[in-house]
C-alpha cells in the first residue's frame, strides 16, 4: 500500500492491515546522499546555534543568549527552506524548552489564541466559497458592470482589478489571487494569441494579470484577515503589550482601508501608464464586449440555496467582526460578554455553522464538508504562530532589553527619516529574502525594541515594517500571488520589475504620508506611549 492509495475515508485503517512487510534495503549511496547542498543547510541551523552558545555573552541572564542562538537557528532555516517551512515553524516547539526559554505549555499556547482561530474560522469560510462558485459569480457581475460599450480598457481594467481587490479584503490574498486568476484568464480568452496578436492586446493582457496579482495582495491590506502579515503584527502587539488597547477588525479597517484605496488607484493609473495605449479600444473591440461576459453569467443559472446562506453567513460575520468594539463611547456587542469574546469567536462561530445547516441540494448535505477542509493552509496559520512564539521568547528571555542596549544611537534620528527607510528595508528583506510573513516574524520584535530605544510609539514603525513586508511586487518568488500570475504565461519577470519598482516606490510614499496623520488619530501614536 503506497502513500497514493492511502484512502480519504475518515473510518479507513490508518495502517495497511494485509500488506506483506518488505525489507528495507540499504543503499551504498546513503552517505554520499546525505553531502548536498540541502544537507549543508540543515547543519548551518545547528551549527550558527552552538557558535553563539559557545561564544556569545550577554550581560542579560542566560536564557537571552539561548535566544538569540535559537533565532539563529530558525532563521537560517527558514531564509534557506532547508526544511520546508512549516516544520521550522514549529521548531519552537521543541527548541525553547530544551534552550531553557519557555516551557512546553506556554510555547504551545502561542500555536493557537484568538488570532489564529480568526485566520482558521475565515479560511473555512473562503473554502465554502470557493465551493459554490460564489467567487465566479461575483466577479462576473461587476466586471459587467465595467465593460462599457464600446469597450473601454481602462474602465475594464479597473473593475477588475477592483473585484480582486474587493474579495481579497474579506479572505486570504493568496486565495483570492488563486480564485480570480480563471475569472481573469477567462476574460482574456477571446483574445487572439500567438503571432495574430497585436501589441495592444498583448499589452493589455499584461495589465489584467499584474492587476490581479498586485490587486489580491493590495485589497488584503485593507482588513485583519486579508494577510498573514496583519495577524502578525496585531498577535505581536497584543503579546509585547498586553495593556495596550488592541488593534481590532474595525480600528485596522479605519487605517488600512483608506491606505489600500490609494495604493489601488496608483496601481491602476501605473498599469494604465505602462500598457494601455490609446488604440486599445479599437484593438479589443473585436473580441470583448459585454455579450461575452454576460453569456457566462447567464450560463451559471440563478443562485441556489447553499450560495446565499454562504453569502449571508460572511455578511454576518463581517458585520460581527466591526460592531464588536466601536469606540469609547460606543462599546459594541462585545461588551456584553465581559469581553470574553473576540474576533476569532466570531469565525469559528460562522465556520461552525456551515456544518449544520443544510444545502438542499441532496438529502444530509450540508453547507461545508470536512474533507474540503483537507485544503487549510497549515503552513500559514503554523507560520503565524511561530511569529506568536518568537515574539513572547524574545520578551520573556530579555533578549528584548539587549537589543534595546544596542540600539541606543537611534534616539537622536527623527522618525522622518527612519519611518520610510524601515518600509523600503522591510520591502527588500520580502522581495529578495524570505517570505512576507517572515519577514514581518523577523522584523517586528526588532522594531518594537528600536521604538522603546526612539522614545515613540511602538505602532509608528511597527506598521510600516509590517505592510512594507508585503511590497514584494518585483520578482515571482518574492509572493505566492506573484507566483499564480507568472504561471498564466501573460507575464515574465521584465514586466514585473517594470511595474513593481514605480508601485513599491508609490506605496512606501503613501504610507510615509499617512501614518503620522491617520496613524495618529487611529493608533493614536502621537500620544504618549509607556
């Protein structure tokens, strides 16, 4: 019985029951399997953590040198995938117990708090969207609605790019980026391809993929859920200070929201700039127009039952998710509960839900099946709690007061300065190094040290070391996103360099911009901060 035939029957044996046992056979070429480059990554985690536990010392107690000898560690892996990367996202498992750091109980509770629940819950609920086709079904409605008529390119780019953008606010932007890519492709389907095909609509091929992609990561920006690396930085705020008041759905949506929109508007008018010349209507015309669009529509048929639940359940949660805490004044339906419940109550509540209530499609069906739930993606919500992990280890070891000693110089530098150079680092770390979501891992507990060292508020570079670790628009490893759009085959790596260089320089001006003034009357960073 091979790992191929294993079955998805829940009651099936885990174990084969009759397979004969078959002798393992020893290689010669065992050892010599083992020098490889992988291999030699594997050993540099181990090996830059015995240097600095032979050779490093700190003035702090012991457990601050374990520390950092553990990032090493896990850095190292990570940055080299020596281990894929959700087996060294639970390293801190295993590592910060041995090293002394934190005990079993305490590291595992990091795995899993309200803020991981909240990305498991949604994710549930984007995985009963993608079920029912809800996703198809909306873009084509507004993307209808965009078309004009005759076609106008711009005005459909915009549509768009603006559904993509709009579904990525509410799920993960990898997913959305994976949802939307066949609704964009589709479009681009009744375009002539191969030599026929004419510079403008070659062009204006281009634009509608980078506008996907770049649009799934733009619009997730916007809210808690839409990224890894949001959840991130609100779990690290919560954990370093834990008497601060949190950063919740509504207050994010306050900032990220209006950030989002003006990134979006400058990807746009970028890719109008860059691809769509002036006889792109006329070269389209031929092949797109609204009765396309509006036959695949049609063929889709009424929406049934399942969908609209799905859709009022979302609807439900969202409006759950902004009326919890509102403001001072006005405390919300959280305060009911004593403030016992969180956002993360809400989506599980919601994902629960869809395994109850019927589809009406066939007799015992439900909204949701477990075994759709096979497609979670572990490797993120592991990811995130390994951020959780990180970020109490470097606080309770006192490797957070070290850093802070060394950091000392930076009490002179006006914020100015240092707000867009830590966005514009954070992009590169992202774009050439690891991933978002370890970027953001890696650099946030060292930003909220520089902060306490600056004398300002922790948020004032917080934010922009978090949402600058998803400016990876340049190359295709730099995101999963970027990855989806490369394998459409409408866009190579010139492309993505041409037009993500003007949006990571855009998006680092804009952020600059607005958070020293919407970040200061909704963060309140501008107030004193102990």
């Amino acid at each position: 019985m091979s790992c191929d035939h294993i079955s998805d029957d829940p009651k099936s044996p885990l174990l084969p029951v009759n397979d004969p046992i078959k002798p393992l056979q020893n290689s010669p070429f065992f050892l010599k399997s083992l020098v490889t480059r992988k291999f030699c990554y594997v050993l540099l985690g181990p090996l830059l953590c015995a240097i600095i536990c032979l050779c490093v010392r700190f003035d702090g107690p012991e457990a601050s040198r374990n520390m950092l000898a553990v990032l090493a560690w896990v850095f190292a892996w990570w940055l080299t995938e020596a281990v894929p990367m959700p087996i060294t996202s639970i390293a801190p498992l295993f590592l910060f117990p041995l090293f002394g750091i934190a005990s079993a109980d305490s590291v595992a509770h990091s795995y899993m708090d309200d803020v991981i629940t909240l990305v498991l819950g949604s994710f549930i609920l984007v995985l009963a969207v993608e079920r029912c086709n809800i996703h198809r079904r909306l873009a084509l409605n507004i993307t209808l609605r965009f078309c004009g008529d005759p076609v106008n390119p711009p005005l459909l780019l915009l549509g768009i790019c603006g559904t993509t953008a709009f579904v990525s606010m509410w799920m993960h932007n990898v997913a959305c980026a994976v949802m939307m890519m066949p609704v964009a492709t589709g479009i681009l389907q009744r375009l002539p391809v191969g030599p026929t095909q004419s510079t403008p609509v070659r062009n204006f091929c281009r634009a509608v993929i980078l506008g996907v992609t770049y649009a799934a990561t733009i619009g997730g920006m916007s809210t808690l859920t839409g990224t890894g690396v949001n959840l991130i930085l609100v779990a690290m705020w919560k954990s370093s200070f834990p008497e601060a008041k949190p950063i919740g759905f509504n207050t994010w949506l306050f900032f990220g929201f209006p950030f989002a929109l003006l990134f979006f508007f400058a990807l746009w008018a970028i890719l109008c700039l860059l691809y769509l010349s002036r006889g792109s209507s006329q070269a389209l015309a031929a092949y797109l127009d609204r009765t396309h669009l509006k036959r695949e529509l049609d063929m889709l048929g009424p929406m049934a039952f399942a969908e609209k639940m799905i859709l009022t359940l979302f609807a439900m949660m969202i409006t759950l998710w902004m009326t919890r805490s509102i403001t001072e004044d006005i405390p919300g339906w959280g305060v009911l509960f004593h403030g016992r419940a969180g956002d993360g109550t809400v989506s599980v509540m919601m994902a629960t839900l869809l395994f109850i209530i019927p589809n009406k499609k066939q007799k015992g069906e439900k909204l949701m099946d477990w075994n759709e739930c096979k497609k979670l993606p572990w490797n993120i919500i592991l990811l995130i709690g390994a951020g959780f992990a990180i970020a109490d280890g470097v606080q309770s070891s006192g490797l957070a007061d070290v850093f802070s000693k060394t950091l000392d110089f930076l009490e002179q530098v006006p914020y100015l300065a240092i707000g867009p150079a830590i966005c514009l680092i954070s992009a590169i770390i992202t774009e050439f190094i690891t991933s978002n979501d370890g970027a953001a891992t890696l650099l946030l507990p060292l930003l909220i040290q520089m902060a306490k060292t600056m004398h300002v508020h922790p948020l004032l570079l917080m934010i922009p070391g978090a949402i600058g670790s998803q400016f990876a628009f340049m190359l295709p490893t730099g995101t999963p996103t970027n990855i989806v759009g490369f394998t459409t085959g409408h866009i190579d790596i010139h492309d993505t360099i041409k037009t993500g260089l003007p949006l990571k320089i855009a998006g680092t001006a804009i952020l600059s911009f607005l958070m020293p003034t919407l970040g200061a009357f909704v963060f309140g960073t501008n107030k004193g901060f102990e």
